[in-house]
C-alpha cells in the first residue's frame, strides 16, 4: 500500500515554516504498513492544490493533505477541495457547537469567520478537532481517498489519533511491518558497511532490507521487513539485528532513536554511579545534553563552564604557569581540569574537555577542530586528541558526543 503526502502553505514553501508533520505522518503510516512514496508542497492556490491532487491519485490511491483549513481569507483548501469533488458546503450543528465550546473555554467570543469553520463538504467524513477549530475531512471518489487536516501539528496529529489512523486501517488492506533500528557512533557509514558486507549479502535470503541514516557522528541502520504475520518479521528482524551488532559491539550505543545521553544516564544510574564535567569549548553542552533527561539528578552533580584561562585557574585550581606554557587546549590542562571535577564535586567519573571550536582562534600545529579530552575515574584517566572539523556549532556537538561515547564504553569497559 503507497500513499502520497501534499503539504499546503507559501509559508513552507518560502521557508518560513519546516514541514515537519510530513515526517510525522510518514512514520505513522509506516506502521500501518502504508509506505509513502513522495511528498509535494504547493502554495495557496486552488488550482495548484488541484492539480497536485490529481497527479498524486493517478499514482495511488491514498493522498493526506495538510494545511489551509484556517478561518482567514488566504486559507483556500476547504473550498478547493469542495469544488473539486463537486460537493458543497453545508453547517454541521455539532461542529459548530464544538467550536463555540473551545472560545467559551479560553473566555473569547466566537467570530464569524470561526462559524464558518463549522461550513463542511456535505459529502465527505468528518473527523472533530478536539484540540483546534478546523475539523478533519475524508473524501472518496472512484476508490480513491483524500483526506485534509490542518497544518498545525499537535491538530494534526490528535486528528490522525483519534481518527484518521483507524479509518485507513479499516478501508485500506495492508501488510504487516517490522522496523528495528539500531544506533552507532564512531564510524563513517562507507566504513561500517565494509565491516559487514557478507551479513549485509545475507539479508536478502531473509528478505529483510537495510537502510543507513548517517548524521553528525551517528549512523542509523534500520531493518525492515513487510509480510502478513508480524510475528515473523520481527523474529527474522531481530535476529539479523543481533548479528549486527555482534560484528561491530563498539560502535552500537542503542536502538530505536535512543540518544547517547539517555544511554549513558540509564548506566549510570544501573551502576550507582555519578558524573560531573568541565566544560570549555563545549560552553556546557555535555552538561545539556546529561539533563535533557528526566531523573538525571540521581547521577549527574554538576558542570563548571570554565572559558577562560582565569576561570580554569581560580575555578579548578589548573595551574595558571602550565597554561601559559602549554596553551589551555592540551593534555595536562584538561587531566587537570577533570581532576579539578573530582576535588569539587567527588564524583565516581569526570568529562573534561577543552578545544579550538573556530572558524577563528587556530594555529600550525592546533588548528580548527582540536580538541583535547579526559574521562574517567580518579584512578584512571582516558585522554585523547581529536581533530573534528572547521565548523564551530559541529565541533562542540561531536566533542559532546564523543565524551558521552567514551564514558558509555568506560561503564560498560568496551
């Protein structure tokens, strides 16, 4: 089963606003066993909208549409799509009662633009918004479906929950399908697939697919399988899955868009264990990223951000002769900052780092990029050099994860 996705607004398409319910939708849909096959954006115009709409159902058979259901006078879909399927508008009481509900709520008076929102095709399906004002349609015309919902995403998304979701399920017969993903950091995705060439040969015979999903640091390798019984993809899945990381152990970090933090904060607090950093170029992003996750005071006790050569000095006692001497970024200063961590703070781990984010700042022999740091234990220490890259917000981003990496191999002495 394929669909098609038309988002509808100027304000995507001059960049004003990123379409994100497309992604959203898609992964829905997936999980349904409906594959979206392309995704089109057109501007607020009636025979755009049209045309789009006709070219997409010559394709498939299930085309969701978002955007254009305002009440304002540039919000063309609800009248676009009435004329096209030769319908008419007509006052839906219930609707109309259920926006009147939602102003009274927030103490406003309903307009009359807003009563109109209650105006809905006569023949289409019409899902209720509960969280907004411009409900959700479904159009059938010749076995073909059309479904239109607001661009707004938390709207969205309540109209497919509540709604729309089940309602392809029931019309549409589709197949079962298994994703399983699973996380690496450390490694290019050209290198990693010369590692498992003959597992990635074997996936074939088991009719299982791969895809690499590169980003800053981290490959994403999904496996899929689409049949009848659910329960047979995910056994053949999982088992390919458990492969995989067998061959490359280092390198996976965890599965299904876990992050590295909440990976690391899960094993610390498995190992009573706790943290704190010191933080130069990173400006406190390890710290960030260590409390993005609920219930990261069982384990993390705190960051000192120190920028400077005074603050290293007076804030973690670095002596101040040996960063003249050999420049904040190298290895005694950030061993000595992460010993400054433990003094301070008596944790069980320390994260030190200190580097040359740029584009500015660089020289011969520690250009753009460098960055030096230290993990670990007060009886063990790993310091490393790393060489990352001339983009600035990259380079605090990779030197963040590279610290979070280094301390999940540490606990689980990868």
């Amino acid at each position: 089963m394929i669909a098609e996705i038309i988002t509808i607004g100027d304000e995507i398409l001059i960049g004003q606003t990123i379409d994100t319910n497309s992604a959203w939708l898609s992964q829905e849909l997936n999980k349904l066993g409906v594959r979206v096959s392309r995704v089109t954006t057109v501007a607020d115009e009636g025979e755009e909208i049209k045309k789009a709409l006709t070219e997409a159902h010559s394709r498939v058979d299930l085309v969701i549409m978002t955007g254009g259901l305002g009440p304002t006078n540039d919000d063309i879909t609800k009248i676009t799509l009435t004329e096209y399927f030769q319908d008419e508008l007509v006052l839906h009481d219930e609707v109309l009662e259920g926006i009147n509900s939602y102003f009274t709520s927030k103490g406003k008076a309903m307009l009359p633009m807003n009563r109109d929102q209650a105006l809905l095709p006569s023949e289409a399906k019409i899902v209720r918004n509960f969280k907004g004002t411009a409900s959700g349609m479904w159009f059938e015309k010749q076995g073909k479906v059309a479904i239109s919902m607001p661009g707004v995403p938390y709207e969205m998304k309540h109209l497919m929950v509540t709604g729309f979701l089940d309602m392809i399920a029931e019309y549409f017969e589709t197949s079962s399908v298994f994703h399983f993903t699973v996380m690496t950091f450390g490694e290019g995705e050209s290198f990693i697939a010369d590692r498992i060439q003959d597992w990635e040969r074997s996936l074939a015979q088991e009719d299982v697919k791969l895809a690499y999903l590169p980003s800053l640091g981290t490959v994403k390798m999904r496996l899929s399988a689409f049949g009848e019984d659910k329960s047979v993809l995910e056994e053949k899945v999982m088992r390919k899955a458990a492969e995989l990381e067998r061959l490359i152990p280092e390198l996976v970090y965890g599965y299904n868009e876990e992050t590295l933090s909440e990976v690391v904060g899960r094993l610390l607090f498995k190992n009573n264990r706790t943290i704190a950093t010191a933080e130069s170029c990173t400006g406190g992003y390890i710290a960030h990223l260590l409390t993005t996750v609920p219930g990261s005071s069982r384990y993390y006790e705190g960051s000192f951000c120190t920028y400077s050569y005074k603050s290293k000095s007076e804030i973690l006692d670095v002596d101040a002769q040996m960063i003249i001497d050999q420049g904040a970024v190298s290895q005694d200063v950030v061993e000595s900052m992460a010993n400054g961590v433990f003094i301070h703070f008596d944790t069980d781990y320390s994260i030190a780092v200190s580097g040359i984010a740029g584009p500015e700042g660089g020289t011969e022999d520690k250009p753009v990029g460098t960055v030096w740091m230290s993990v670990g234990t007060k009886d063990k220490l790993v310091t490393k050099c790393y060489h990352f890259g001339r983009n600035r917000k990259n380079n605090i981003r990779m030197t963040a994860y590279t610290a979070l990496n280094e301390l999940r191999k540490q606990l689980l002495e990868l």
